[in-house]
C-alpha cells in the first residue's frame, strides 16, 4: 500500500483483514476508499433454508451489491437502494447475530434472506439450524461489522 496507496484490490484486502481483527473504524475506512477506488469488499456468509443451507460471500462495490454462493444457488446482485431494504436482528434460536435482507429482483418479485456473517463464528457439528456459534465476544463483534456493512451497502448504492 506504500507504494499504491489506492489500489483498490489491495485496500479491499486490508479492510477484511483489519474487520478480522475486529479493528471496524478502520477496516471501514479502507472499506470506502477501495469501493470508491472501483474495488469490491467481500465478507463469507451463511443463508439457512428449510432444507439445507447456501455459504458464500457477501460483496460490496460501487453501485453494487452481491451475494454469491459457493456452496447453494441462492444468489443476487442488485445495483439500486430502491431494489433492496438491509437491517440487523439475531438468528432465531440463538444469540448469533444477522442480516435481514428485503430485495427486489428484475422480475419485481420479492425475496427475503437471512444472512449471518461467518467472520467471527465457529463451525460447530450440527444438522440442523446455524452450524456456527459465537465465541467469547463474537457476538459484539458480529454485532458491529454488520452495522458496518450495513453503512457501506447504504453509501454504495445509487
């Protein structure tokens, strides 16, 4: 970074890095900078169905907004503030927060997913329900990198 300060793929790299760490003032910062700068910023997420589950990726740029599975099919990128309401609540039956996301596809239907940011959790042996719990303080720590999400999704999108 030194030596290209605004490197956007770098930025992106160093505010999940500092996210991981729980260091959330300046992994959003770097966050902004790298979506200005035409960079994405990704975070892992898990998406509970009825049967089953999707895990992949949360993704903010400018103008953008995308979930992408890597494991599941239940993905969507939108580009509008207009197609997609995001807020924060907790994850039935648990403490571990969530996000709450109401969007829109091109079709008009509506479409509403639960995603829990995996940054902070740990993988745990279950069949049903979060295979993931909160250590420690990763409750808190949940809590507020997806308040900080949130913010960038909101400032991202026209």
């Amino acid at each position: 970074l030194q030596v290209q300060p605004n490197n956007p793929e770098l930025l992106s790299k160093k505010a999940v890095a500092e996210a991981g760490v729980n260091d959330l003032t300046d992994a959003e910062e770097d966050a902004e900078k790298a979506i200005a700068a035409g960079g994405w910023v990704e975070f892992p997420v898990f998406h509970n169905h009825a049967f089953g589950h999707c895990e992949g990726k949360l993704g903010v740029g400018k103008g953008k907004v995308a979930f992408r599975p890597t494991i599941g099919s239940d993905g969507f990128e939108l580009a509008s503030k207009s197609q997609i309401a995001i807020s924060e609540s907790v994850y039935t039956g648990s403490k571990v927060p969530e996000l709450v996301v109401n969007w829109h596809g091109q079709d008009g239907k509506g479409h509403k997913y639960y995603l829990v940011i995996l940054s902070y959790l740990t993988p745990i042996s279950k069949t049903a329900g979060l295979p993931y719990e909160a250590e420690g303080d990763g409750v808190e720590k949940t809590k507020g990198l997806d308040g900080m999400i949130v913010r960038l999704i909101n400032s991202s999108l026209p």
